[in-house]
C-alpha cells in the first residue's frame, strides 16, 4: 500500500525556531565529510520539516544499513507477543538441526535476548568468522564459533548476533521479515514497500540490507516514541519501547578509541542509548533518532564515516531549537525555510558535457586502471546522436554474471537513470586531456569519483564511502522482488 502523508505543521506551532534548523542544514552543508541526503524533523507528532538533497527524493528507497537491525527487534517483538519466540529461551533451541555440532558451554548458554542485545560472549564483530566457516549458512557459522566469556558479561558490535536473531524471527513465523512485518507493521504504518538483501539460504539476513524511504525510518521513530501506539491503535506491545532502548549493556571504551560519546552510552534490544534519548542508526550516517523529553523524530539519510560529528550538529544546532510552547509572529521565517527545504541540492560536479578539444581521440577510447584493484576493471568512452557515452566494467564482472554500467554524460548538472541501476551522474571534462566523473548510486549512501587521462589511457576511481555488500555495480540497488 501506498503511504498516506504523516500529519505536518509549520515549525513555530509546534515551539520549533526555524533558525535552529537553518544553522543545522548551514553546519551540515559547511562539513566537507558530511554529505547529507534526506532529513524528516517531527514534533509532537507532526512533520515539521523535511527535505532531500537533489538527486536524492522523498520516494526513493535507501540502504539504511545497520538501522535495518531497529526493525529486526521489532520484528522479535511481535514474535515474542504472539508467543512464537521466547527471549530467555536458549538460541540453539531453536536450531535443533545444528545441536549436535555446537557443544561449547557458552554457545550452549547463549539466550535470544543475548544476541538482541549484542551480548553473545563474543568479544569482536565476526561476520567474517562465520562466513568463513559456513558460507552457506553463516548463521549455522555463528552458532559453532565459540564466544570468548560467558554470554552477558561482555558487548561486542556483532553482526552475526542480528543475523541470529532475524533467522529465529523467520523459522518460527515461517515468513521472511518483510512478509511478517508486513500486516503487523508497515501497511498499518502507512509504509509502502521495502526490500531487504537476503543471505545463501533465502533469508533477510536482518543485520543490514533494508532498503526503505526516509519516511518509513521517521514512522517507526514515531511508533516508539509513542510507546507502540499509531493513530490510536497499539501495534507494539505496551512497554516494548523502554525495554528496547533500555541499556543492558555498557558499550564505553567497546567501539575502539575514536571519540565516540554517542556509542558509549549503552546498548538495548537492536537500539542505542545516546547522550540525548535513544536512536537506531546504520554506517555512513543513517540514523532514526528518538527523543522523548523534547517528543521529537528525526529521521535523516546520508554518507560520511563522521557520523559522531553528525550527531555532534545534531545537539548543537537542533536540539536548542525545540522550545516549550509555541512561538508567534513566525510565519515568514518558517515560509523561508520551508523553501530552503524544497530547493536542497548535492553541488554536481564540474565539467563540460563534450570535449574543449581533440574530439576524435576521445571517441572509442578506453581506460584501465592506473594502480591495482579497485572498484572499476576499465572504462570505455562512446559517442552517439544524443551524447557520450562512459561504460564501466565493475571488478567483478564475469562472463556469466555481467557488472556493466553505462552512463551518460548528457547536460551540466545531475543526470538521473533508473537501469541497470538508479543512478545520478555529473562532472565531464575539466581540460582537454581529463574526463571526470562523479556517480551517485541513488538507493544506497554510495557515491563513485573517476577521473580518465587521455594522454595514457589510465583511470582512477575511489568510493567516498565504500559499499559493504559485495563489490559488484548491479547490486548497488535495492533488491527486486521477484514475481
């Protein structure tokens, strides 16, 4: 079902100072390591302000990353209410094919709320352990790689955990997450569709790889500021949302030494405590952030490794603008916003749509690689009646698994395409000899930079923020459902 538009106010009705908001955009805008994408401010239960940096939209699903695993535990907590799944019931009851060959005490003593609360035993991520030992069934993985102290003495930022907990959700319904959360959760929401990356065996694996609008990511935020209620209807279980973001482990010091005041607060079931409230949040900067003292949402999408510095702006700039009461005489201050809002754009990159000069060496050239592996294996340059064309060979292409991605380099400014893969293109030649290109992959937080030298048929390329799910162009998109 298509989402109905969540109620919306100006700023100052709900004691909201728009200025606050300008100076968080200002902050943003200013930060060279922060590239914002979307943003949804709700308070008192109604959408204050929203906008989305061009080429980025509303309607557009993003890879929320880790944020997936907020809507994992709310999944378990459905299950758990429909008495489907035990949170003090031991992880390997529910797996009793894998019994035999999981004969460690702690891995036998691990619980479900143990893995909800990343609180396994284990004291590092190992994702790559579990994949290692069973790549086709990572979770089967996970279960015979004994934790290093007993289960919930010690937190560790542990995927497989989620994965756990997600594949439990999915035996005991019989149902993937989405088709579970479906009736219970995203339709009655007013969500419309999600995708969600899947492992070897079929299913979503829970820790990552949920694809889905801005919109749905400040819904859910809204439901558990609202204790599980929507629209007077109760879709979560009464006090699920304080044990959710209630800290049962202590994370200081757990993340590495990196200034980290927000990861060092406490972890709950698939949540965060942070300095001010709770949040859900997914690498490069996706964040659902729930604060009740100020009854305050705020959903945002974006890509920067910097994302305590993004919650830094957050508390500095926004959070004082969340006033008691209403403010008057506000009108044209929250008009302008409302405009600045509509008109956010990511700058493209620079450069002409054709080349200044030596027009036939451009055309039919192709690039590899100046230095080693990376994201690109070559890069092909065509011209046709409408323009030229980039054609980039991903690394991992394959004869019976193609990862080709054509671009064209039409006009200044932002050049969207929606196949193979929904993408936004910039940038052109900047001299004679130079073609560079910025690609913007529009459903995950991943952007490309290419540069190609014609003098020496060399191309370079980098990832502002390398993708975490494989290495292939084609899969920078959220899943297709298959029909």
């Amino acid at each position: 079902m298509s989402a109905s538009a969540l109620p919306s106010s100006g700023p100052a009705a709900q004691g909201v100072d728009a200025s606050g908001v300008h100076a968080f955009l200002d902050a943003l805008e200013a930060a060279p390591e922060i590239e914002p994408h979307s943003l949804m401010i709700m308070r008192h239960g109604q959408l204050v302000a929203s906008g989305w940096w061009a080429p980025y939209t509303a309607e557009r699903p993003h890879l929320l990353y880790s944020l997936s695993k907020s809507f994992t535990a709310t999944a378990a907590a459905l299950a758990e209410a429909e008495g489907l799944l035990d949170f003090d019931a031991p992880v390997i009851s529910y797996f009793p094919e894998s019994e035999a060959g999981v004969t460690d005490p702690r891995s036998r003593a691990m619980l479900v709320r143990h893995v909800a609360s990343m609180a396994s035993g284990h004291r590092r991520d190992t994702v790559d352990e579990a994949y290692g030992r069973d790549s086709a069934d990572p979770v089967r993985g996970f279960l015979h790689l004994p934790p290093d102290g007993d289960p919930g003495t010690v937190f560790a930022y542990n995927q497989p955990a989620t994965h756990t907990l997600a594949a439990i959700v999915q035996r005991v319904t019989g149902q993937s997450l989405t088709e579970y959360l479906r009736p219970r959760l995203l339709d009655p929401l007013g969500i419309g569709e999600v995708a969600w990356l899947r492992d070897r065996t079929g299913r979503e694996i829970g820790f990552s790889g949920l694809h889905a609008t801005t919109d749905a990511v400040a819904r859910l935020g809204q439901l558990y500021l609202r204790d599980g209620l929507w629209e007077g209807e109760r879709l979560l279980p009464k006090g699920w949302a304080a044990r959710a973001s209630h800290p049962r482990m202590p994370t200081a010091g757990a993340m590495g030494d990196e200034d980290r005041q927000d990861w060092d607060r406490g972890y709950g079931y698939q949540f965060w405590t942070s300095r001010h409230g709770y949040r859900g949040d997914g690498a490069y900067g996706q964040f659902c952030l729930v604060l009740p003292e100020q009854d305050v949402v705020i959903a945002s999408t974006a890509a920067t490794e910097r994302m305590q510095q993004y919650l830094d702006l957050v508390w500095e700039h926004l959070l004082p603008a969340f006033g008691p009461e209403p403010l008057t005489g506000r009108e044209a201050a929250d008009a302008e916003l409302h405009e600045r809002l509509d008109r956010l754009a990511l700058p493209p990159a620079p450069g002409r749509s054709a080349p200044p000069d030596r027009v036939r060496d451009w055309t039919g050239a192709a690039f590899t690689p100046l230095a080693g592996p990376g994201p690109i294996r070559s890069a092909g340059l065509a011209q046709d009646a409408d323009g030229w064309r980039l054609t980039l060979t991903g690394e991992g292409d394959r004869p019976d698994r193609p990862d080709r991605l054509v671009l064209r380099l039409a006009r200044e400014g932002w050049t969207v395409a929606e196949e193979p893969v929904p993408t936004a293109v910039s940038g052109g030649w900047t001299d004679a000899g130079t073609l560079s290109v910025e690609v913007v992959f529009l459903e995950t937080p991943h952007r490309l930079a290419l540069a190609c030298s014609l003098a020496d048929g060399t191309l370079t390329a980098h990832w502002l923020t390398e993708p975490l799910h494989g290495d292939r162009l084609a899969g920078l998109r959220a899943p297709r459902r298959s029909a």
